[in-house]
C-alpha cells in the first residue's frame, strides 16, 4: 500500500483529478445561481462558511468536500513520497541534489499545512462598507474609522452598471495610485494605525491587514464623496507564508542550477 500511495502513478492521477476539480468550480462560479455563494466563501473565513452558510447551497458544499478529499490524498502522496522514495535514496546515495530535493518537498508540506491553518485561525470581514467619517465597529474591540476620500476619477462612473464600471477601471483609465481613502484603526477606542490605502496598498499593523477593494456611490443618495468596500482580515500566519513560499522558490532555483545540463539528473 505504501508502494502505491508514494507513486508516480499515483500522484499523476491525483494531479490530474485536482485539475479537473478546480475547472469543475470554474463553472460552477459562472452560474449566476452559485456565483454569490462562492464569492461568500471567499470573503469569510472556511471554518466559518462551512458553520454558517455551507448547507445553503449543497452542489458548493459536495464541491468543497471533494476538493479536500483530493487535497488531502495529494498529501498523503507527497508524505509518502518523501518518506519512502527521497528519503531512501538519500541513504543510499547522499547528495546536495538529493538533499535539495528533499527540502523542496518538506517546504511543500509546510506550505500546505499553512493553508489548512489560515483557514481556521484568525479573522475575515469582507465588503465591509464605509462612508466618509463612518465608524465601523468588529469584534475583539477593534473598529475602523474612514477620515478622507481622495478620488480624482469621473464619480459618475460608480453609478454604472457593475460590468460598464470594469471596463473603467483599467490601468489606463483607473488612477489607483492616486485614488485612496484615509483610515484610522483602533483597539479599544485607542488608535493604534491610521494611514493612507490604496487599492494596491493595504493598511498593515501586525497580523491585520485593511484592504481598499472598490469606490461606489451608495444607492438614493446623491453624495459627491464616493464611500469604500474594503477587507478586515486577521492572519497569523501570514509572516510565516510568505518566510517559506521564498525558501520554496529559493530551494527550487538552486535545485534547477544544480540540473541544468546535466546528463545524470536523477534527484
């Protein structure tokens, strides 16, 4: 059994079937009956989807589970792999190729298990909206404050339709460097961060990042001061992600240098 889970063969199916999972939620995600439920499961925290909303739409809840299903197997193989094939071979023939290549995947796993973590720790509110000098209030006693607005394009353009907005809001025609909203962030009635986000540019104080996603013109009003959508999101991870996604590209360029026009690449 453990021959066949740390296969080649093994792991090409279960690649394959991955591939094949996730173009399956592609178009579920084109459905205009599923496409809100996917976005609610991307604005929120897994652990609380699965608890509060999953049940609402059970084609995206059986999706979900298979993907995990797969995903799990995926690591299953990999362990395996590693154990039973990069492991003996380093035993057996020890090299700075081998040695490279076990790293790769041990950073692998790290990286996944990463993932299955952000999805249970911490905190997510997504389109959270906020007109100007609106205080919005979270749990744990944090709220976010909106100060000032600074939008220098066309505000006539957020009262389209959402498709005519996209086709604004392009490189060419979009200022997102000059567009951008002023924030104050407290703790307890305390401010602890303030500053300017843009839409490329969260406001970031430890582990929380506020991030500016959209400008819209509330409906019934005629304010000339454009409010913001933006993403409140707590992850304590998200240090570490980014410390082993660099050691896994690292440890994979060092390993494609140590191969590159080799005639022996085994490992």
């Amino acid at each position: 059994m453990q021959k066949f889970l740390s296969s080649m063969k093994f792991a090409f199916w279960l690649i394959l079937s991955f591939a094949f999972w996730l173009l399956l939620g592609v178009f579920i995600a084109l459905s205009d009956a599923y496409y809100p439920a996917i976005k609610d499961m991307g604005n929120s925290l897994i652990v609380d989807w699965l608890l509060n909303q999953s049940t609402q739409k059970p084609l995206l809840l059986i999706w979900f589970i298979g993907l995990d299903i797969i995903g799990f197997l995926l690591a299953i193989s990999l362990l395996f792999c590693t154990k039973n094939t990069l492991l003996k071979h380093i035993k057996k023939q020890a090299s700075l190729k081998s040695y490279t290549l076990f790293l790769i995947h041990v950073l692998f796993i790290i990286i996944m298990g990463l993932h299955v973590a952000s999805m249970v720790f911490g905190f997510k509110y997504s389109d959270v909206s906020l007109s100007l000098n609106e205080t919005y209030n979270f749990q744990n006693g944090y709220s976010l404050n909106l100060s000032k607005v600074n939008y220098m394009d066309d505000i006539n353009v957020l009262k389209l339709k959402y498709s005519e907005i996209r086709e604004h809001h392009t490189i060419n025609k979009f200022h997102y460097k000059e567009n951008s909203a002023y924030l104050k962030l407290y703790k307890d009635s305390n401010v602890i961060k303030e500053g300017e986000v843009h839409m490329l540019s969260p406001l970031v104080y430890g582990s929380i990042r506020v991030t500016l996603t959209n400008f819209y013109i509330p409906k019934n009003t005629e304010s000339k001061t454009p409010s913001i959508k933006v993403v409140f999101m707590k992850n304590y991870l998200a240090l570490y992600f980014f410390i082993f996604y660099a050691l896994e590209i690292l440890a994979i360029f060092f390993y494609i240098v140590l191969t590159w026009n080799k005639k022996n690449t085994d490992y």
